[in-house]
C-alpha cells in the first residue's frame, strides 16, 4: 500500500527535471534536421528533389549531372503540381527565366508559297525543222555551227538537185508552150496551161519560193541551184548539213528554236500540287541573275508523277525577249496560292514536333499551361493551319514551349510513378532501370543501339536482345561493338525505351 505514494514522487521528480532540463537546454541548430532541406535563395522553400535538365523522367535526391555533363534541376515545395490537377503550372519567376511568349490562335486566311525548281527549256511550239522535199546535194552552206544565230529569211545553204532542175524546165516549158498558142486556143491550149498549172505546183510543193518562181517565169531558164532560207529567227539548235553531202527526201538538215519565248520545266512535290493549277502566275529566279524575278504563267499540269522523286512536272511559260534565259539554266520557282477559307492557324514556333505526334502548349490561366495534341493542315509562310486540338483566341506557346514541354512530361511521368509506388506517394520515387548485356551494333543515323541484354529484374523481362534510343548519341562514342555494358533506361513513351547511361563493365566475362 505504500508502492504507490513512493511511485508518485518518483514521477513528480522526473517530470520536473525533464521541464527543468529543456528551458535551460541550448537550442538545437536547424541543420541538425534532417528532413528540412532548405535553400535561402527560394524564400526558405524545402528543396524535394532534382530532376532531368532534357526533361526525361529521371530525379535524383542530390545534385548530379546528365551524359551531356548538364546540371540537374533543383525542384522546390509548391513548384510540384498535385497528381489530380490538370495541366502544368509554372511560377512567374520561372515563366520569365524560360523567357515564355504566347500569342493567339487566329481565324485568318493561309495565303502559302509553293515552292519548286526547275529547268529552263526550249518552247516545243517555236521549233522548226528544215528538211527538203526531194533528194540533192549540198553545194554550199551559209550557216555552218550548231548554237549560230539566224533571222527569218537569212540563207542557210545551196542545194542541186537533178530534179529540181528538170522541174523547172519543163516548167519554163511549159510556160512559154501557154505563150505560143494564145492564138491557136481550143484543147491545145487548154492542155498546155495545165501541163504549165502542175509544174508550178510541182515546184510551190518543194517550198521553191515565190521570188525564185517569178524569176524562173521572168527570164526562162533554170536555175542549177535552189536557196534554202531560215524559217523563223532563232538560235541553230541542230546541224547535220554538211556541203558536199548528198540527202534524201525528208531527212533533217537544220533545226532552228525560237527563244524569244521559253518554258520553265519545275518539279512540283507531290503534297503540293492540288493547290497549282493552269493560269496560276509563277515567280522565277535564275541564279545568273541574282535579285531579278521574271515572271510567268502555268500553261501545263502533267498527268503523271515521277516515282523516283514523287514530283509532278509543270510547264510555265514565259518571255525571253533579249535571250536572256537560256536552255537548261537552273530554276527557282514560286507559286503564290491564296487561300481559299479562313481557317484556324498559329505560328509554326508553336508547334512541337516529335515525329510521332504534333503538341501545342496552350496557356490556360495564368502561370498555367496545358499541352494538346494537335492535328496540322496547310502551311503558310509562318503559319500552319490546326485542324484538331485548336480553338480561335486559345493563347498558344511560341517560345520556350520545349521547356514547358518537357517539364510536363517530366509531371505525368512522376505522377505515374507515385501511383505505382503508394507507400512513397509524398516524394518521387526511383526512376529507370538498369541492365548488363553486350552492345551488339551502333547506328549513329538514327541514335539507336541493339543491345542483347540480360534479365531485367525491374521488368520482369527475360534476357533478350533488342533495340534502344540514346538520350545522347554521345554516350556510345567511345565504346565499341561487342564490350560488354552497364546501362540505364527509361521508357520515355510506351514502346520506346532510352539508354540515359551507358559505360562499360568494370569486369568484363
């Protein structure tokens, strides 16, 4: 019965030393703690962790740096958005550091520029062929290089033909026989003048000219040779005339293009060409003459595409009064194309492309932003029409939206991994995977390696040998195929897995 009195004091007596020992007690220093990591230079906010500078799902509880040699980000208390809030938000502090700009999504209309090159040509339409109706010689030639300048009427060479000659005499004969018998008339005149009507045009059907015609009825007698004469004013753009040489009926002895007017053959992609049409005005730089635009209209959509370069050849013609352009120069071709609706557009800075998909950051509120999908339709100039994804006024991203971008992928990432890993909800958990194997091949074209490598116990994956993604083509610069690895990886998106470590083993089997 007297235990418990004793008890009592026993307790008074230690309740007072504990008072007693904790008023006269130093205070204990604030680094001692060591759940509180705080950094003065954010206002004494509590340092959680630091993470990827590209924006891979990888942290780290202290400060370490990328394979590029890049610092980790710090990442403080209130930068962390909650798993059930949507989008992403971001301090004003930080918005002006990334040094973001967003402008609206418009309702305009997407005048664009097709763009193509081509060639100079000859006008198909303008070249004439000079071949005689009847077989001779070349006697003697006026014009004697191929490229040589002609005008209309300027003789080209001297030809004999034994049947020329005979044609002109009997129509010389003919001729005068009409003459003699102007008094005897009846059938015998009548068959005179039509032996005289068919030997002129005999003649006239080998392009024997008018003046050389007279000429024969003038004075009677027969001429041993006949001039041939340019047809049009050009350029010889072929010469097989050669004096002395014999020819036959219809073979080609000149061939003459007039380049007062030439075409410009370009090669239009085949995404481009719904929007060119026939009578379109195109623009056309030569680099012969740089800073001068000539200009010319579509005369010619081909029906056919070149499966080699999935282009459509499209004829523009155009002047060519002083003969400036000439055949086969290189051509840089411009179709302006109006639009033909206002349609919803943003600039093209806007848009991330991964290859795979199409991603605007759209800013929801302030210091607030959410990436969307988008689906892309025409581009015009600097700016890309959405089809999906996009409303008119939505305030899209057009600087730093990578950064956005990737601190948003760097959220959805830990967010998957909190919920996977419920106990450590309240902090990141552990991110990647790591593995041994052997680095079969490197393809520094595509920043990709193949890897056979060992059970991934983190997985669940048996021994295998696949391929993998390198966050930096740089890690594999010094290693070669066939050593044996230690690597790390993360799946960035389902299916793809990147290498964000790669070394070789320090004990290789």
């Amino acid at each position: 019965m007297k235990a418990a009195p004793t008890l009592a004091i026993v307790a008074l007596a230690l309740a007072a030393g504990y008072f007693a020992g904790q008023r006269f007690a130093p205070p204990i220093p604030e680094t001692a703690a060591p759940t509180a990591v705080v950094d003065a230079g954010k206002g004494g906010k509590k340092l959680l962790y630091y993470r990827n500078p590209m924006g891979l799902p990888d942290t780290s509880p202290t400060p370490k740096k990328d394979p590029m040699g890049m610092d980790y980000i710090p990442v403080y208390e209130g930068e962390a958005e909650s798993e059930g809030e949507s989008g992403l938000k971001i301090s004003a502090e930080k918005i002006q550091k990334m040094g973001v700009k967003a402008t609206p999504a418009k309702l305009q209309m997407l005048d664009r520029t097709v763009r193509a090159s081509g060639r100079v040509d000859i006008d198909e339409s303008r070249t004439y062929t000079v071949t005689a109706k009847f077989e001779g010689y070349i006697e003697r030639l006026y014009v004697n290089t191929s490229g040589q300048p002609v005008s209309r009427g300027q003789p080209l060479f001297e030809v004999y033909s034994p049947e020329l000659v005979s044609a002109q005499r009997e129509h010389a004969i003919a001729a005068q026989g009409v003459g003699q018998l102007n008094d005897a008339g009846g059938e015998a005149q009548g068959a005179m003048q039509q032996l005289a009507d068919s030997s002129l045009q005999r003649l006239k059907n080998w392009d024997i000219s008018e003046e050389q015609i007279k000429a024969l009825s003038r004075s009677g007698n027969a001429r041993r040779t006949l001039t041939f004469r340019a047809p049009v004013a050009g350029i010889v753009t072929d010469k097989k005339a050669v004096q002395g040489m014999r020819f036959m009926p219809g073979e080609m002895l000149y061939q003459i293009a007039d380049i007062s007017s030439v075409w410009v053959q370009a090669e239009v992609f085949e995404q481009d060409i719904a929007a060119v049409n026939v009578g379109q005005e195109a623009k056309i730089r030569i680099n012969a003459y740089p800073g001068e635009v000539f200009e010319g209209r579509i005369a010619y959509v081909y029906p056919t595409l070149k499966a080699e370069t999935r282009t459509v050849p499209v004829r523009i013609e155009l002047a060519n009064p002083k003969g400036r352009l000439k055949p086969a120069m290189f051509a840089e071709v411009e179709i302006p194309v109006a639009g033909a609706n206002a349609v919803v557009s943003v600039p093209n800075s806007a848009v991330i492309d991964t290859g795979k998909r199409q991603v605007v950051i759209v800013q929801t509120g302030e210091g607030r932003f959410d990436p969307r999908p988008v689906k892309l339709g025409t581009h015009g100039g600097d700016f890309v029409q959405v089809l999906h994804g996009i409303r008119e006024g939505d305030m899209v991203v057009t600087s730093a939206n990578f950064l956005i971008d990737a601190e948003s992928n760097l959220k959805a990432a830990l967010g998957g991994m909190q919920k996977a890993d419920s106990p450590a909800a309240g902090k990141p958990a552990a991110v990647g995977h790591q593995a041994v194997g052997i680095l079969n091949a490197v393809d520094a074209a595509t920043g990709t390696a193949t890897i056979s490598h060992e059970p991934v116990a983190s997985l669940k994956w048996p021994a295998m040998k696949m391929d993998f993604v390198f966050a930096n083509p740089a890690l594999a610069a010094a290693i070669k195929p066939g050593t044996a690895v230690d690597f790390e990886f993360v799946e960035r998106q389902p299916g793809e897995w990147v290498i964000t470590a790669l070394r070789p083993r320090a004990h290789q089997h």
